[in-house]
C-alpha cells in the first residue's frame, strides 16, 4: 500500500510518501510545499494545489491520510490553515485517492503510544521507522509522515475489523 501524508499549512504543507508491505515502512518522497508571504491568498492555495496535484500524479498513492485541525487561539490562522486543508483534500479528490483522516491524539498515539506525547518523541519514531539517517525537515515534513504511517496501522486493524465482520 502506497500512502500519502499531509500536514496541511499554507506557508508550509509538509508531505511525505511511504510504502507498507506487511509491517514494514518505506519511505519513498517527502519534503514541504512552500508559499511566500507576499503571495495573495489565492494564488498561495493554487500553488499548494497545483504542487499536491504533481505529487499524487507522480506517486499514484492508494490513500492520503491527512491531520485534522486543532484549533488554537488565532482564528484567522485557523481559518487559513483550514483553506490549505480543503485544497489538499480537494487535490487527493480530483487525483481519485481516498481520505483518512486523523488527530494529532490519535497520529501519536500510533506511532509514540501516547496520544500526548511531545513533537520530538513523535520526530524519533518517524526516523527509527522509516530507518531515516535524520529527522525529516522542517516539522511539517515529519508530521506529514508520521500522518502516513499512523493510517498505516489502522489500515490494518480496519481490515482485521473487516475480516471479522465478513465471518
């Protein structure tokens, strides 16, 4: 199973493509989309667009599994953010990939055990997991991988839910 992770941002989209054979992880691409500053709104969301677009159209991943918001005190930011997010998700749509969708909670519960752990916990895991040399930079670039890999584990234990069912 290939998977695609986004962190999704409108000055840094954080990405990373990771392969899944049985209970090993490979990762295969992942850097950060970036836009400038001085760039108007809607041209910042078209590139981020137009750059997910590319990717999908290279990897042919079989999912992106994309953070949710978490909201914090700046509404104005989290309405941007939430902006980016709906560009990557209309991106994935258009590429005919399907969506999962995480927390934060639940993207460090999979990979560190504990759904509160810190940014650096979660960073180590990423590159003991995907047997990286360092740790994937700028953050955005490991939260997108560790996105990834968190639909990794629950695609297995959906599929065991369904073999459970089908019985």
């Amino acid at each position: 199973m290939k998977i695609l992770g986004i962190d999704p941002g409108y000055a840094i989209l954080g990405y990373g493509v990771i392969e899944k054979t049985g209970n090993h992880f490979r990762a295969v691409d992942y850097g950060a989309v970036t836009t400038d500053k001085d760039t108007p709104m809607p041209q910042r969301l078209e590139h981020l667009y137009d750059e997910l677009r590319e990717i999908i159209r290279q990897h042919q991943p079989d999912v992106a599994s994309i953070e949710e918001l978490y909201f914090n005190n700046n509404a104005k930011t989290a309405i941007q953010v939430g902006q980016a997010r709906g560009v990557a998700i209309l991106a994935c749509v258009k590429g005919g990939i399907e969506i999962a969708e995480y927390t934060p909670l639940q993207i460090k519960q999979a990979l560190v055990g504990y759904g509160r752990a810190d940014k650096k916990q979660v960073q180590f895991m990423v590159k003991t997991m995907l047997n990286l040399a360092e740790v994937p930079k700028p953050d955005d670039t490991a939260d997108a991988l560790a996105a990834a890999i968190c639909h990794g584990h629950s695609a297995d234990a959906r599929n065991r839910l369904k073999q459970i069912r089908i019985r």
